[in-house]
C-alpha cells in the first residue's frame, strides 16, 4: 500500500528540516493516524533526531507542539470570555434594562429589603467561578467512543443507550455527591449510587469508579445535574451543576 | 526538575499569562514524554505510548488539560508541578487504554495501581529488544553519515546536533556568520535525509532537494 498524499510527504520532510509550521504538524499528525506508511515515516524520522539530540520529545517538535498547545490555550479563553460588543450594542441593551431595574428597584426593595435568598441558593445554580472544585461529564458511545463532553456549568447531550461518565477537579480531599432532581421530582443520585456523600481524594479530573447507562428513558428531558463538594463538617467547598439533555 | 515558583510567578500562571504557560511547558515536556515511554515498557496495555506520535499527543493532550482555567486554580504551587502533571497524564493514558480495550474487545484493566507513575521514575529502563536493535541502526547510521562529512561539517553538525548549541553560540565556535550556519545546517540535514533513504532505512518521504533527487535518479 503506497500513500499517494504528496502534501503529507513534503510535511514529512519538513518536519525533519525544521521548515514545518505548527497547522501543518498538526495535520500532519492527525494524517498519520490513519495511513501505517507516514506513521512509519514520522516514527523514524523521530527516532533519528532523538538519537541526535538524546531527547525523548526533540526540540523542534516540542516547539511545534507548544504552538498547538498555546492556540488551544487561545480558543478555549476566547469561547470562555464574553463577546465583546459595541458601545451602541451595549448601550441599546443597557438603557431599557436600566430603566426596568429602576422601575423593579422602586417597587421591590422596599419589601424585598434584607430577605434575600441566601448566597449558597444562587451559587448552587451556575458552576462556580472562583473554585477550583468542579465536575466534567463525558457521554460515551456504547462503543466505548467520547460522544461529547460538558464543563462545569455547561449542557451534555447524550443519547438513549450511551452512558453518562464524570470525572472531578478536588484542590484538597472532600465527600462528593452528584445528583439531580427528574421531572417527576424523583431525586437521581449519580454518585454515590446511595447514600451520603462519599470522600474523594485530591486530584484533577480524577473518572468516578463506575458510569450511568442512559435507558429506561431517566434522561427524557434536560436535567439539571449539581455536584456538590463539602468537608467532613457539611460545610459546601464547592458546588457546580452540569445540564444533561436527551439526544437522538 | 527543579522548577521554582514564587507568589507572582503562580498568579501570573494562574491568570493564564502565555508567557509563563509557555515556560512551565518548556520545562516539563521533555521529562514528561521521557516518563510516558518508560511507562509504556512496564504495563501492560500502555504499550502504544511506544511510538513517537502517540507520546506527542499524550503530552499535547496533557498540557492542555493542565493548562485549562480550573485546572490552573487546582495548582498549589507547593508540591512539585511535575508529580501535579503525572497525575492528568496518567488519567489521559488510562482513558486512552481503556477506549482502546473497548475497542478491540478486551476487558477492563486498571493497571494504574501496578504501574509506578512517578515521573521519570524508571526513565530508561525495560526497553523491548526491537526497540533496542532499531536504536542500535539508528545509532551505526549515523556515526557512518558523520565519517562522511569534512572536519568542519562533523564539527558543525556535532556542536548543532549532538551538544544543541543554539545557532549564534555554534557560528562564533566555527567562525562563522549566523546565516551561513543556518544554510550549512539544513545542507547537512538534507544530506542526512539523503543518507537514511539510500541506505534504506527512510522509505517513501518525498523530496524537494537536489541532493535528495539526484541520490534517488529522480532528476
């Protein structure tokens, strides 16, 4: 089996003369996960520069793959970060929302005064922004396949026979429970599977021992999924909610 | 490793400032892709880390991980980053082995108990026999291409290649200017290239330099 991809080829050897760009490692990389004979080519053009240079990693390819890693880096704080907008686009946004605030503040504050909801009922909504405590839930194919992946405070699709995974951030050792409430007002416990919330040692997107097979029809509508860390007294470390929403 | 942080050094980490990612990769790339193939010779299952590609993507995959904003936040600052690193790499190589067990109809094993995850623990060690004779080619090829070369060609190539001086430092040890060093330096590389293909050791990596083409009578 010969590859006929000369761009593949050119990148081969660009890649040893130190000509390469970081998009065209990049491509060509994710070539050779699928064509045996570039694979062969990068393997040993990689084990003749780790000869010369007595690296694992040589030096160029780690310097192509910091750019990768740095636009990574770029993409995911550019879709964190909230979409700038005009001063008009704000300012068309702001005046009618200033002028209902007023409105609500002239005919709420005098009643609403000091009875407030408490900080933890506002926080338990959102993924906290200033913890470092935090859930990912991954939804995996019967196959074994990542079909998607949500963030804290963001929303999973998964469809009727995949299985819902989570994997947690701790800073320091905690007890953990996930839950959520169904429609019908059922409370789903993901972790523990039963009981009181269970310790969990520190670490950094540490799996859960075992997965929830989506069937039965549980995951028929979003869910609101909250993952709550707490300390041996009760006391909320942290706190962050995932959406779990059916696919097709 | 010795890689220090200080208060400011770990904000300006923590606030995600590229030039401090950037030097934190750069210190613990290396070991960390030297500790991923000394795992791959010692469990069972983590055998694909063998290959450079694979290594290459565990570590980009790794960083990545590592460098998220909440992952950033999760860093104390106290224990050493390189034992903090060891700990998302091994979850990436797990689930990396596991989808490949799913894959290929075996059962579940988690051998992240029985395998020694400290960085660079075992760097080194336990190399398949394969692995060492391809080294060993690799090795003989090269000290035959070097015996080839004029004293100043083996001198460059050696303070360039073997000792990784920078190309300012290896201009003013050989007299000359940087440029000339750039321009004899991918000289010996395409000869190089040149080298390992008719020997027979490359196969199939398309040219574009006269000495490449000429070597293989496609010109």
């Amino acid at each position: 089996m010969t590859c006929t991809n000369s761009e593949m080829k050119a990148a081969l050897q660009a890649l040893f003369l130190g000509e390469l760009k970081p998009e065209g490692h990049a491509r060509l990389r994710e070539h050779a996960k699928t064509c045996a004979e570039c694979r062969e080519g990068y393997e040993r053009l990689s084990r003749v520069e780790s000869a010369l240079e007595k690296r694992v990693l040589p030096k160029g390819r780690e310097a192509l793959l910091e750019a990768q890693l740095m636009e990574r880096v770029r993409a995911s704080q550019q879709a964190a970060a909230p979409e700038r907008r005009s001063f008009w686009d704000w300012w068309k946004v702001a005046l009618p929302a200033a002028a209902v605030a007023a409105v609500a503040l002239l005919v709420v504050l005098p009643r609403g005064r000091g009875t407030g909801p408490a900080e933890g009922e506002w926080q338990a909504r959102k993924g906290s922004t200033d913890s470092a405590f935090g859930v990912r839930a991954f939804c995996v194919s019967s196959e074994g396949k990542v079909r998607g992946e949500a963030l804290p405070g963001g929303k999973l699709e998964c469809p009727e026979g995949a299985a819902v995974q989570f994997s947690y951030t701790a800073p320091q050792s905690a007890r953990l429970s996930v839950a959520a409430k169904s429609s019908s007002g059922e409370v789903l416990q993901f972790f523990p599977r039963e009981g009181a919330p269970a310790p969990v040692t520190p670490g950094v997107d540490v799996p859960l021992s075992y997965s929830t097979p989506v069937q039965g029809g549980w995951l028929s509508a979003p869910m609101e999924v909250r993952a709550r860390f707490t300390d041996d007294k009760g006391q909320v470390l942290g706190e962050t909610q995932v959406t779990l929403t059916p696919a097709k | 490793m010795a890689w220090e942080w200080d208060q400011e050094r770990l904000r300006r980490f923590r606030e995600g400032a590229p030039e401090v990612l950037g030097e934190v990769y750069r210190a613990h790339a290396e070991p960390l892709a030297r500790a991923l193939r000394s795992v791959a010779f010692r469990g069972r299952g983590f055998a694909h880390l063998q290959g450079a590609l694979e290594v290459e993507n565990t570590v980009l995959e790794t960083f990545a991980r590592a460098f998220e904003p909440r992952t950033r936040l999760a860093y104390d600052g106290v224990r050493p980053y390189a034992q903090f690193l060891m700990g998302i790499a091994r979850n990436v190589v797990l689930e990396q082995s596991r989808s490949r067990e799913v894959v290929a109809g075996l059962g579940p094993q988690d051998e992240g108990s029985t395998v020694d995850w400290e960085l660079g623990a075992a760097a080194g060690r336990g190399e398949s026999l394969e692995q060492q004779l391809e080294d060993q080619e690799v090795e003989a090829l090269l000290v035959n291409f070097k015996q080839g070369l004029s004293p100043e060609e083996r001198e460059l190539f050696e303070l360039r290649f073997t000792e990784g001086l920078a190309q300012e430092s290896a201009a003013e040890r050989v007299g000359l200017t940087r440029i000339q060093v750039r321009r004899r330096e991918k000289g010996l590389k395409q000869r190089l290239l040149d080298f390992l293909q008719a020997r027979g050791y490359l196969q199939n990596i398309q040219a574009q330099g006269w000495g490449f083409l000429k070597g293989r009578g496609e010109a």
